[in-house]
C-alpha cells in the first residue's frame, strides 16, 4: 500500500524540504496549493496522513482538522511555531494525533510520522469514505456529508447510496439493488425498492442535492 501524506503548510521553502524528506523516506508527498479549499484536495488525493499548520491562509489549521474529522479518521500531524500550550491542547480536542513545534529537526518529524502511522494502520487498511461532486458518504458511521452539513442515514438509505456512489457513471440494476437490500432483515420487493430511493432522494433534496441520483427508465439508476 502506498503510503500518502498530504502537506498543508504555506511557506513553500519549509512545504519542499519536508516533502522531499517524506518522499525519501519512500512516502509519496503532496502540497495543497488552494488553501481556500483543503478539504476538496484531500477528498481527491485520499491521503493516509496529514501534516497541518496552524497559520494558513482564509481558514486556519484548526477549521480544516475540524472538517477532516467529519470525513476521516486519517492521522492528522500539526506542526506549527505555536506551540504553547494552549495551541497544543486545542490541537490534541479537534483530532491531531501529534504536534511538532517549528522549527524541528527533520529526523524527530520522520520519527514521529512513523510512530503514528504503525499506530493507525495495519497497511492493509483503505480509507473509508466514497466522494462525488462534493457528496462524502462515509463508510465507517454510514453518514453523509455535503457543504458542511451531515445527513445520518438509515441501513437501506445507505446501501442504497454505497451501491450506486461505488458504481457512479454507471447505470444500476433495480435487481441489483435489491438483491443488496436483501442483506438486510427486511423484505425488498418492487414496489419496496421504489420506495426506499424516493424517500432518499428526498433526503438528499433537503441537503441540496437534489438530482443526485437519476432514474433510467426500464434499466435502474445512475449517480452521473
């Protein structure tokens, strides 16, 4: 499994060193380069751990752990030259696994990216969540999220959405659906399958997705 770190750090000659020093530790490193949208660069890149400064430009560092913790579990690392200790203990209560203060030794940083990431990881697992047009649906608690706002679903709303959010672009079976709600303890017939989905789209309306997923007539259903 590939392991990789995302950098969201705005001095871009302290961003280089430490990604060459991740990818020379065989990680693979990336920069965020649009601070007003990290939490979008993180959903298409799915790294396996975070490395966040405090200071950043629009939202600080503490906003965008705040919103990874909504989607994601994955390690989050500040590292920042405010290190008293109220900054380290508001780190600690929004999810950081660690903090390093600035200026570090890169061979202390490595060590601790280390530490946390044998702590978090069996390398064998994935991360768990399922993103489209800005649509999370997290596969861990089954909720979904959209423009900041958290909708919690039931067991067929969501197999419902996973099965067609892991096949999006494609057109999906009313048979297939079903044979999927069946794995519940609840009888799904024609007629119960109609509606399920139209009680999740309306659902989905009320988070402003409405459209979301579209009916083929005579085929199933697609997330385009």
């Amino acid at each position: 499994m590939d392991m990789k770190i995302l950098i969201v750090e705005d001095d871009p000659a302290i961003a280089g060193v430490v990604r060459s020093q991740v990818d020379a530790w065989g990680y693979e490193g990336a920069v965020v380069e649009d601070f007003q949208n990290v939490l979008e660069q993180f959903l298409q890149w799915k790294p396996q751990m975070v490395l966040l400064d405090i200071s950043l430009p629009f939202y600080d560092g503490y906003y965008w752990c705040r919103k990874i913790r909504e989607v994601s579990q994955v390690p989050v690392i500040f590292i920042s030259s405010a290190a008293d200790n109220m900054n380290v203990v508001m780190a600690v209560n929004m999810g950081a696994d660690d903090f390093i203060a600035k200026p570090f030794d890169l061979q202390v940083l490595m060590a601790k990216i280390q530490a946390v990431m044998r702590r978090a990881y069996d390398f064998g697992n994935q991360i768990h969540w399922l993103e489209h047009k800005g649509a999370v649906l997290n596969t861990e608690d089954t909720s979904l999220h959209y423009r900041g706002e958290r909708l919690e679903l039931t067991k067929n709303d969501y197999r419902i959405l996973q099965t067609l959010m892991e096949n999006k672009g494609k057109v999906v079976s009313r048979d297939v659906l079903m044979t999927r709600l069946w794995e519940t303890d609840s009888y799904i017939d024609e007629n119960t399958l109609t509606v399920n989905v139209a009680r999740l789209r309306r659902k989905l309306s009320s988070l402003g997705l409405s459209g979301f997923i579209q009916t083929k007539k005579g085929m199933g259903y697609i997330i385009e």
